[in-house]
C-alpha cells in the first residue's frame, strides 16, 4: 500500500509535466513561425510521405487513425526542407514538380507550379 501511495502521485506529476512541455514547445513554435518572415523561393518537391497513427478511445475500444502529410522541398543551393501539409494539398502535389515555395518557419503556406513546365 505503502507503494501505491508514492508511485500514484509521482506518475501524476510526471505526467502533468510532459504535457506542459509538449504544450510549451508547441506554443514556442508557433511563435517562432510568427515571428519569421514570409519567404518564397524557387523549389523542387523531392518526396512525399504519409504518417498514420492510430490510438484506442478508452470507451468505445475502437481504434480511431489520423495521418500526417510531408512533402520535402530542395532548393536551388540543394538545402532541403520538410513541411507538413494539409492531406487536401498533399495529393496535387507530385515529385518532381518545380515551383515556387511560401512558407513561414516551419508552415507551410503553398506552391505554386511553374507554368512554362
């Protein structure tokens, strides 16, 4: 019993405080995202990738999935860069098309195709 008192209240703490870290990087980036300018820049898209996870609710024991979409972008110095996007942009977007990127930090805002290609 003696046990269960001391580890009870410690997971507790532990996991109020992973939650506050997550939630402070999270607010952090999205600060350093706002703080950043607007650049748009010549790019190639490089790849494409997809991440599903999939988690249980806890009352109906259904598993319930979500996906993730990143497309890599290389520039004319060769520098690459890995956005997330919406799944909607994901699939008009293909390898190889060449553009122009906006993006601010790490959002992404769009592509432009060039259209002479």
């Amino acid at each position: 019993m003696m046990l269960f008192d001391i580890m009870y209240p410690l997971f507790f703490i532990v996991f109020i405080g992973v939650f506050i870290y997550i939630l402070a990087g999270n607010i952090s980036q999205w600060h350093k995202n706002n703080q950043s300018p607007i650049i748009d820049a010549d790019a190639k898209i490089v790849s494409k990738r997809q991440h599903r996870t999939t988690h249980h609710n806890g009352t109906d024991n259904i598993p319930h999935s979500s996906t993730s979409y990143y497309v890599t972008f290389e520039f004319k110095s060769k520098d690459r860069l890995e956005l997330c996007v919406k799944g909607s942009e994901y699939g008009l977007l293909a390898e190889g098309d060449r553009g122009t990127l906006k993006f601010q930090g790490t959002r992404y805002l769009g592509f432009e195709r060039n259209r002479n290609e």
